[in-house]
C-alpha cells in the first residue's frame, strides 16, 4: 500500500477567501459562501482520502469516535473518548457493551462501510421500520453537489424520523456526502464539528440549514486532515522502530495499530499470546512509537 508523502501528510491549508468564508459566523453566510468554502476543503479531503494510506481504517474508526462521543455528549451522556474506548475495547462483541457502547459500535459499523440503517438505528437505541429505512435511502439519489445533498438528507431524516436524530441524520448526511463523493468508506465529519461549534448550533430543521451545514463540512474536512497529518507521522515513527522488533507477530502488531483505535494485550493478534504483547506494547512505548491511552496500571489500553 503506497505510504503518505510528506505534501500528503500535511494538514490542509485552505485557501485565503476559503479560510475567511469558513471562520464567519454561521448564520451569516449565504448558501453560494458556504458552498464554495466547502468545495475548497473537501477537495483537499478528497486527494488525502483517495492516497488510501495504510491507517486509512484507523482514520475513518478515530473520527467515527469523535462523532460517537459528540453526539452522546449532545444527548446529555457523559461518556468521553475514554468512556467510549472502555466501552467498546473490554465488552466481547457478542456481549451489550451498555448504550453508550451500542452508540459507538453504531458509528464504527458506519465507518467501516455498513449501509444497514435498521441496525445502525437499533445501535443508537432508536429503531426504525420499513418505511424510515426507504426514506434514508431515498436520499442517495440526489444529484445536488456533495454537501447540499448532504444537508438535505439530514434534514430529511431529522424532520421525519424524529425519534433517532440528530445522531442518525448526521450518520445519513456523511453517508450520503461519501457516496455523491465516491469516496471508498464514510468519514464521519458532520456530528463533531457540530458539536464544536458555538452556541446556538444549526439544526438540520431550521431555514438556513444548509448554508450552516456547508460551513461546518467545510470546517471538519479541515480537522479531518489535521488527523491524517498527525496519524501520518504517527505511522512513520511506528515504521521507524519495527525493524527493532523481534518478537514473533511484531508485523501483525504494527498492521493492527495501523487499523485499530486502541487494542488491549487481549487483542488476538496472530503469534502473539497476551504475555507476549503486554511485553511488545511496554517496548513500543519505551520506543515512543504507540501511546498507553488510560494511564491506568491495568486494563490499559494502546494506540497510535
């Protein structure tokens, strides 16, 4: 898998008007503003996301989890990054990692190319039937530009399938930005820039919707890269130590750091018993090349 360049691991830099358009105030910017500043970031998103870097699992996984703890935290949850990490880590995936977790597992079965809503809803403990599935797929037939569609489904989705939004319309409105996009796999943008945002935040039924939506696409596609720079460099410090690593399964290891927010030494890696990576992940560490994520003396968690 080709590695990402130095021009390609660079955090975007929006153009001079672009960057402008973007830091106004939302409610202050018309529909033909935003959209330019939107199609300016999600271009530069567009080369990052189609340089398939071989974390590109990781990057869609670590947004999916921002997304997940911004729309719980939307929700009045108090659960964070590590919350959520706890949740989804420790449970066996045949066991109910509790609501927070369901949440999360919703957002990650998103990111990793599931398109079956029943259960992406389920997972956000709002199911819908028959007919709220036909209306979240009705949206990926508009030929509107990329974030316009996207804007619209959200709307859709919040408007009539009351229950499960925001968190599900925002799942649409990235779903459908991906598809008009033909990007490989949904990056989960909209959820957590929403969140950032400063009160009041726009909401999908309001009148200036889908100027305020542009704004933020155009914002997140920038922090998404932001993320790309910094696992980037993240997997070039990885790559820079493995040569040094002579445990059995060390290669299967690098490829799972590379493709899982957090693995714990119980993570079934093939060559490696628990025994083994406990011993591979300290040595990582010491090396500067993965993260202990917890800070706790056990059930530690590690990633890039």
């Amino acid at each position: 898998m080709p590695q990402p360049s130095d021009s390609a691991a660079a955090a975007l830099r929006l153009p001079v008007w672009a960057t402008a358009l973007a830091r106004r105030s939302i409610r202050e910017i018309n529909t033909v503003e935003a959209t330019f500043a939107a199609g300016a970031a999600l271009a530069g998103l567009d080369a990052k996301v189609r340089a398939e870097p071989a974390f590109a699992d990781l990057w869609r996984r670590r947004l999916a989890l921002e997304a997940a703890c911004a729309t719980l935290q939307a929700a009045g949850r108090p659960e964070d990054k590590a919350g959520l990490r706890d949740a989804v880590a420790f449970t066996p995936d045949s066991s109910d990692p509790g609501p927070a977790g369901r949440a999360g597992r919703a957002w990650r079965a998103l990111a990793d190319g599931s398109r079956q809503w029943a259960e992406i809803a389920f997972g956000l403990g709002a199911p819908i039937g028959d007919e709220g599935v036909a209306l979240i797929e009705a949206q990926f037939r508009s030929q509107a530009p990329a974030p316009i569609a996207a804007a619209v489904a959200a709307r859709a989705v919040a408007v009539a399938l009351n229950k499960p939004a925001p968190a599900l319309a925002f799942m649409v409105a990235d779903a459908v930005l991906t598809a008009r996009l033909h990007w490989p796999a949904v990056l989960p943008l909209l959820a957590p820039e929403l969140q950032r945002s400063p009160a009041p935040r726009p909401k999908p039924g309001e009148g200036a919707w889908e100027a305020a939506c542009c704004v933020v696409y155009a914002r997140a596609a920038a922090r998404a890269c932001d993320v790309y720079a910094e696992l980037a460099r993240a997997e070039a410090r990885l790559r820079a130590v493995a040569p040094k690593l002579r445990a059995k399964g060390a290669s299967a290891a690098v490829a799972a750091f590379l493709a899982e927010d957090a693995l714990t030494t119980a993570s079934e890696i093939p060559g490696l018993s628990e025994r083994g990576l406990r011993r591979l992940f300290d040595r990582l560490v010491s090396l500067g090349a993965v993260r202990e994520l917890t800070g706790r003396p056990t059930f530690r968690l590690y990633g890039l």
